[in-house]
C-alpha cells in the first residue's frame, strides 16, 4: 500500500457513497439474493430451491466478471496509486538534484 494516499480511494466525493455504474448494482442485487434464497432452500431441505439460488449467485458472479462491475472502484484505486507513485518519483528526482548541487558545493576547486 502506497503510504502517500491518506484517503480511502473506494469513498466517493460524497462521504459513505461509492461510486457505481447501474450494472454493478445489479450484480450485487443477484449474488445477494442468490445468496438469501439459498440459504432458504438449505434451512427448508428444498435441494431444488438450494441449488437454484446457487446458481443466480454463479449467474451474477458470471455476470459481474463479464462486464467488469468493479473496474469503476478499480480504475479509481489505481488513478490515485499512479499519482502518488509519480509523486514520489518527482520527490526523489528533487532530493537527487538537492544532494548533487550540495556535494558539487562541497568540492573544491
């Protein structure tokens, strides 16, 4: 983790909203209620009602994977990590050239 990124990158402008496209919503809506009509099938011993919500939490993770539902929070996460890498490079680029003109002074002639 870059220490020079001293915010949460995936917390939005908006405190406590991260940004989302519609179809990344919709691929959480899937796999949770894939996952809760599981759950029901498991506790009710209904194999078919089971195995039906595990396959709506496959079809949306299949789903997500397809159309790059996180790649809006990722390209976020990485935009911040490449300014901050850049960041540093310049902040080491600057130091290099400070130590030189001080050891170029230093030196006699």
């Amino acid at each position: 983790m870059n220490p020079n990124i001293t915010q949460d990158v995936a917390v939005g402008e908006r405190a406590g909203h991260i940004p989302g496209r519609p179809i990344s919503w919709v691929v959480v809506v899937l796999v949770c209620a894939g996952f809760v009509v599981a759950g029901v099938g498991l506790i009710t011993a209904l194999p078919w009602l089971f195995y039906t919500g595990a396959g709506v939490v496959v079809a949306g993770t299949i789903l997500g994977w397809a159309t790059h539902a996180m790649a809006d929070v990722t390209a976020k996460v990485e935009t911040h990590a490449r300014a901050a890498d850049a960041a540093e490079a310049r902040d080491e680029a600057r130091d290099a050239e400070s130590r030189d003109a001080e050891s170029a002074d230093r030196v006699p002639n």
